[in-house]
C-alpha cells in the first residue's frame, strides 16, 4: 500500500512502519505460474479435519 504526499504530488511512498518487499519477491509474484503457487502454498486442513481435532500432519514437500 502506498501514500502519495498530501498536496497529491510527488512519488507515492511506503507507510510509516511497513518494511519494503524485496525485489525478490515481486519478480516471483510477476513470474510464478498457477502450477508454481498451487505447488507452494501452505495447504488449509479441511472443515472435517479440523472438527475433528485431528493432528495436522506437515505438508509432503513436491518436487
């Protein structure tokens, strides 16, 4: 999220406190493919899994 300057000129700038994302990041978020985010995001434990208190097992690494 970004602020412009209070008159509306001038560059947008990051807020107080809000640490900057390396470019790193963004070049994977331009660059990942749907396959790529699906293979690494955290997996969500179903509505069954978690009314059953059930222990969460780690997630199987895909390579």
């Amino acid at each position: 999220m970004t602020t412009e300057e209070p008159d509306g000129r001038g560059a947008p700038r990051e807020p107080y406190g809000v640490p900057p994302v390396p470019d790193e990041v963004w070049l994977s978020f331009l660059t990942d493919s749907e396959s790529a985010i699906r293979l690494s995001a955290p997996r969500e434990p179903s509505a069954r899994e978690r009314a059953a208190g059930r222990q969460l097992q780690p997630p199987h690494v895909r390579r």
